[in-house]
C-alpha cells in the first residue's frame, strides 16, 4: 500500500478486500503457525501453488501476512492476526495522516 491508501482507507474498506480465496488462504495461514513458504502452505491446504502465492502476495500488502525470511529461492511468511494487522494499520494511518498534517503547514 501506497502512504496514500493507508490515509484514505479504513479498517473496514481492508476487510472488506479479505473475501473468498483470501479469506481462505488467511485463515490457513494462521492454522498452519510458524514461518511457512507458499508451497508448503499450498500443499497443507491441499491447494495448488500458483492459486496460494498470488493470495499470499494480496494478503502481505494488506497486512495480514508477513514475510519474515528466505528459504532458499522461497520466502517465508507468518500470518499475522486480523487484531495485529488491525492496530499496525491503525498506527500507520495516524503516522500519514501526521505527515500529511505537517506539509499543510
């Protein structure tokens, strides 16, 4: 997300980008705990990979997945809570909304 989006969107407009696949996707993410790659997450959801990793790319944008390292040419990721992702988002919309408060001045 662009500084930009995080000041004019809200929660509920982020929530409201987390429907069917993503959802899904999430909500495995969080079952599957610890640091994952996309292919072993597609394979725990019995899923192929190239329906997980384009979910998993939307999902780190939105904040609901964190790329924590590599493992090899993967990276690794960790589900992040909707509560967490909730407060990050929170944080950073203050944070531009701040900014954006100190250009007008």
């Amino acid at each position: 997300m662009k500084p930009v989006d995080i000041r004019n969107d809200n929660w509920a407009d982020i929530e409201a980008r987390v429907e069917g696949g993503r959802r899904e996707v999430h909500a495995a993410a969080l079952r599957f705990g610890g640091a994952w790659t996309t292919r072993s997450l597609a394979a725990a959801m019995n899923r192929d990979v190239l329906t997980v990793r384009p979910r998993v790319s939307e999902l780190a944008v939105l904040g609901l997945v964190d790329c924590v390292g590599r493992d090899g040419k993967d990276g690794l990721y960790v589900g992040v809570p909707a509560a967490h992702a909730r407060d990050r988002f929170e944080g950073l919309k203050s944070k531009a909304v701040a900014e954006q408060m100190l250009l007008r001045v």
